[in-house]
C-alpha cells in the first residue's frame, strides 16, 4: 500500500471565525491503468491533465521560478483544480532543477547521473474565501488561474522545497497584481531515479539569503512536528469513493543557453548540453491524485446542506505526504468519511 495522508483542514466562517480540521489519510491500491503516456510540451513544461495555456520562467541560465496558467471552468471545484496545478507546476520546476547540475557536475560528483523526475512528498497549502473568485467566476463561461512557483530551499540534501501560489485572474492578460489569491503555501518535492526502486537522489542546491533559509528550515522543523499517525479509511466504511492515477513522468526543462556556455562546458567534458529529461519509466506525476484527495475530502466535509450553503465563506487548510513514490500511470482507490471531532472542530478521514 502506498499512502498518502491530509491532515488538516482549516474552516473559517466570517464575521464569527470556526476552525474544522479535516485529516485524510489516502489508502492507495496499486495497479498499472492500460492507457498511453500523456504528450509533452516542446518547451518541456510538461502537459497535464490540468490544461496550460501559458508557461513561463524567470530567464536567469538555471531560472529558479516558473509561471504556469490554465482555464478552470467548474467553479465548484476551483479549490482542486488551484491544487492541481500548484501540484502540478511545482513537480515541474522541482524535475528541471533536480538536472539542472549535470552539465556542470564533475567525475564522481552526485549530480552526474541520468536524468531523474520529482514527485510530491509533502504539501501544506491553505485557500482564501471563495465568496469573491466565484462572483468572478460565474460572469464568465472559464476563469483564467495563474500559478506561481519558486525553489526556496533545500532540506536534508533531497527535499526541495517550493514556493507556490495560485492566483484567480480577471483576464487572461491581467497582471498579477490585478488578480485575487485563491490558494498558497509549500510543496515538498523528492527527485528519484528511473524504476524500479525508484531511489531518490541528491538535489541540487537552491541560492537563497542566510534569511530565507532561517525561514525555510523553520517551517521545515514545524512540518515534521506536527505530522500525525497515518489512519486507513476501509471502503465499506466511505461516504465517497473516488478513482485517481498518476500521470507520466515530468519532462520539464527550462535551460536556456542563449551565450552557448553550457555548450561549451558540456563539450569540454565530452557531454551534451541538454535538455535532460529523464525516461517514461521514472516515477509518476501524483498532482492528479493529491487533487482527487482533496475533492474526496472536500466532500465528505461538506457533505450537509448547511455546509455547502456555507462553502463561499470557508477556509480550507491542506496537509499532506506521501510516503512512497508511485510509479507513473497507477490506479488509485480513494475513500473518504468525516472524522471524529478534534478539539471542537470537524474533520473527514479519506
């Protein structure tokens, strides 16, 4: 069994504040789905099943940060669709950096390794109201989500930490700052080498002031504090039922040698320049699974008509980790029900 664990949701209800903690702990049985791997992007982006209709990156020869934009169409599910692409964008950003060093990387270095893809291994995000982005929503047949991601820090020489933050856009060419913040927080990503052992591997390290990483290693010590023991959710007990499966591998890449200098480098030491994109057979992009977590969550939380009734107005935070790499194209099995009180507050268990 593979699993995969929430363990807190945050539940505001403005003016009075209420707090509901939701933890989910996701029983994944695993099993391979006969279907095609999904097609990729030129620029290595990576195309999931989220659709993206932009792709950017800073323009800095190893670009730290990335900006990723796709249509959201269900205003119901903006939440899961935010988590998603937030899942999605960073496992992107955290494959490109993971090969990022091996043009670089001298004999017997770590780096020097074929090319790995990053997957999910914790997650700690937290929504804003809905009232406004589904006012905004609703004028409009697909509103546009922006989604912002950016490498902060390294942890225990293989976790990358990743910034992100999905933004409700008024337009699909509006500015950032013109848009609303539906959802934001930290990934945790791990890079691992081609199965079938799926290892992980050492990450390269991300620049960052002796500040930003006093902060990083913070919340990094607070986020294995509060992890919490793993509960199974058995089918004949679930209020929801939902079926997920990871994607393909990523394939990002984001290098651009513009000045030829990687060229140059790489020819010196009798290698390519890139782009490094690891095999089909690396381990599995899990940002369609941790969404289908969340909708199995989410509904098992509001499940009572007052709830839903009350759902513009909540605040959801979201915890989770996945303690074992998936392969890429596995079925998932995910079951949900709410919880026992915890503290006076609501959970749900998956």
């Amino acid at each position: 069994l593979a699993m995969i664990r929430f363990l807190k949701v945050l539940r505001q209800s403005p003016p009075r504040t209420a707090h509901a903690f939701a933890f989910v702990g996701v029983s994944s049985a695993v099993g391979y789905l006969s279907r095609h791997p999904l097609s990729f992007c030129q620029d290595g982006s990576g195309e999931h099943s989220a659709p993206t209709s932009a792709c950017a990156h800073s323009e800095s020869q190893r670009p730290t940060r990335l900006v990723k934009k796709c249509q959201v169409n269900d205003k119901d599910k903006l939440v899961v669709a935010c988590v998603e692409a937030a899942a999605s964008a960073a496992t992107d950003l955290a494959t490109y950096w993971s090969n990022s060093a091996i043009t670089y990387a001298l004999t017997r270095s770590p780096f020097l390794r074929p090319p790995v893809a990053a997957t999910i291994h914790r997650l700690s995000l937290q929504t804003t109201s809905a009232e406004s982005d589904t006012a905004t929503m609703v004028a409009r047949p697909a509103a546009t989500v922006a989604t912002y991601v950016g490498l902060t820090a390294v942890h225990e020489r293989q976790t990358l930490e990743v910034s992100v933050k999905c933004i409700l856009l008024p337009s699909p060419d509006a500015r950032e700052a013109d848009g609303q913040v539906v959802l934001q927080g930290v990934i945790y990503c791990v890079a691992a080498r081609s199965g079938p052992s799926f290892d992980t591997v050492v990450a390269p390290p991300v620049p960052a002031s002796p500040e930003g990483l006093e902060e990083a290693a913070k919340r990094w010590k607070q986020l294995k504090q509060k992890a919490s023991p793993i509960r199974i959710v058995k089918p004949g007990a679930a209020e929801v039922s939902l079926l997920a499966s990871t994607y393909a591998p990523s394939k990002c890449w984001l290098g651009s040698d513009t000045a030829g200098n990687d060229a140059r480098v790489a020819s010196a030491q009798g290698r390519h320049s890139g782009p490094y994109v690891p095999g089909d057979d690396a381990c599995g992009n899990v940002s369609g699974v941790l969404a289908k977590a969340t909708d199995a969550a989410l509904l098992s939380l509001l499940s009572t008509p007052q709830d839903q009734k009350d759902g513009p107005h909540i605040v959801f935070a979201i915890d989770a980790e996945l303690t074992k790499v998936l392969p890429p194209l596995t079925e998932v099995q995910l079951h949900s029900k709410r919880g026992s009180p915890h503290h006076g507050q609501k959970t749900a268990e998956a």
